[in-house]
C-alpha cells in the first residue's frame, strides 16, 4: 500500500527563529523601554484584545495605547495593568451565597421589662395563615414514624392525583401534609378508615392556627381486624357488625370481604380505645338469641 509522505517546510537560514532565551526587564525610574520594544507590546496588547473580546483591531494602524488600556482593564484579571482588585466579600454576603433568596429585612425588636419582644402586623399572621391553611396534620401512632421517603411516596401514590403532595417533618412523629385539592383534602378528613405507612397508623386532621402539638394524639383509633371462623350465616354486613363490637366500634368492611369474594375470613375496620388497644380479646363467642 503507498503511503504519502509530506516533507516539512524548510526554514530559510535568514528566517530561523531565535533560540535565546526571552528576558523581562522592568524599567528602572531612570531606564525606559526602547521605541521598539512599545512598538511589540503595543502589537501583542492589540493581538489578544482581539482575541479576548472578538474584534478586529488594525495592526497596521493600531489605536492608541492609552485608550486601549481601560478596555484591556475591564477584560483581564484584577491586578493586571494596573486594575485594582475588587473588595473582598462582605461578611453577610459570604453567608447569604448559599442562601435561596435575599428578600429578608430587619424590622428591630422592641425591649420590655428586660425581654426581647417581636412584633408584627396582622397581615404577617393572616399570610402565615393562609400558607398552611391546605394542610393536614398526622402522627404516627406506637413507636417511630417510617422513613421520610416512604411517608412522601405514599401519600402521594394515595392522594397526589390531583395535585403534588408535599410532607413537612415536624418532630415526634408528627408531619404537615400539604394537599393542593380540597376535594381530595375534605375526603381524606370524611374517611374513617385508618392510613398506614410501612404498617405504621397515621392519625389525621385539619391543621389550625391554634392546634397543640401535644394534643395531637387521639383517645381513640380506628384499626383493621382479620376474623375468622365466621358463621356462612352471619357473614354479612350486620352479622359481622355484631361480630366486630366485642372488639370496638365497627365502622366500614374491606371491599373483598363485602363482595363476600372469600369467606375464610373477614377484614373489619373498628374504632378502638388506644389506652385499651394491648388489651383487645383475641376471640368470643357468638349465639342466636332464644
């Protein structure tokens, strides 16, 4: 196979670049640099102005030197050609760089009997109000509340049809849930049964601008309960509501045991007093009457 090759230029002897080494000399107040050496530097000056802003200079008859020098300025580093370098940061503006927004303003507290006192004007409060008036307030009922993940994937594969559904940890178990839709809102409030996450028992209700954090746990509760052995006869709606009351307070029937689609067994959600929850018989006896 032929293979081009292609000789490199010859460089004409009278051409050859010079192999000595490049020196800088700063002029001493008595020395000045010669007109040729101005003459190189004011090309080079011209040659990366061009470069750096896109321009086209004439090197033939290049601007003057001085007024090139602010343009120069304004484009290289701090501390070149004798631009000062730009104030350092402030403190505040150090801090508030990683902030989202710098929209925050000072409003001085007021000093009473020694205290420190913040006030504000009711449009504040009336603000905040509305901001959270679309949420709902739940805890975690027995033990520690699931992971924050799982609590944000379930709601919102139970309630974000409508709208996203944003989580707010608030400590002991207790979360703010955001929900966009009030028709989604009111029917989560009017459903009796109870919401679970990870097998945890999430206990709801309207947030308000009053509501106590500490009284947020319920007296009562409402929980599904698996029966078995359930006579064929009383396998329906007010035969297994009978059932369920030597536990608590029946409320509604999963949708397989309505649909009578398997009668092994029968699921039943029950409202429940908490302080007797650990209490709860695990059978009785069922008779007809006479």
């Amino acid at each position: 196979m032929a293979r081009s090759h292609r000789k490199s230029p010859t460089i004409p002897s009278s051409q050859s670049p010079s192999h000595s080494p490049i020196t800088c000399q700063t002029p001493s107040a008595t020395s000045f640099p010669s007109s040729s050496s101005v003459e190189v530097l004011h090309s080079k000056l011209a040659t990366e102005v061009m470069r750096l802003t896109g321009s086209s200079p004439s090197v033939a008859n290049p601007p003057p030197l001085d007024s090139m020098l602010p343009t120069i300025s304004t484009i290289l580093p701090a501390g070149i050609l004798g631009a000062k370098p730009s104030a350092s940061p402030s403190w505040a503006d150090a801090v508030a760089a990683d902030s989202v927004t710098r929209n925050l303003s000072y409003h001085p507290p007021e000093l009473r009997d020694g205290k420190l006192v913040v006030k504000w004007p009711r449009s504040v409060h009336e603000e905040g109000i509305k901001s959270w008036e679309d949420c709902l307030v739940g805890v975690f009922i027995g033990g520690s509340s699931p992971n924050y993940g799982d609590i944000v994937h379930t709601m919102n594969m139970l309630w974000g049809r409508k709208g996203k559904i944003l989580v707010t940890g608030m400590g002991n178990n207790t979360y703010l849930f955001k929900v966009p839709d009030s028709i989604t809102r009111d029917w989560i409030l009017r459903s009796k049964v109870p919401w679970h996450v990870n097998h945890k028992t999430l206990h709801l209700q309207q947030w308000k601008p009053d509501i106590e954090l500490t009284n947020l746990k319920p007296s009562k509760m409402p929980i599904w309960i698996k029966v078995w052995n359930v006579p064929i006869t009383l396998y329906t709606k007010q035969g297994l509501g009978y059932i369920a009351s030597a536990i608590g307070i029946p409320i509604s029937l999963d949708k397989a045991t309505e649909l009578r689609t398997n009668v092994n067994f029968a699921q039943i959600c029950v409202e429940v007093d908490l302080d007797k929850i650990h209490q709860l018989p695990e059978s009785a006896f069922v008779e007809a009457e006479n």
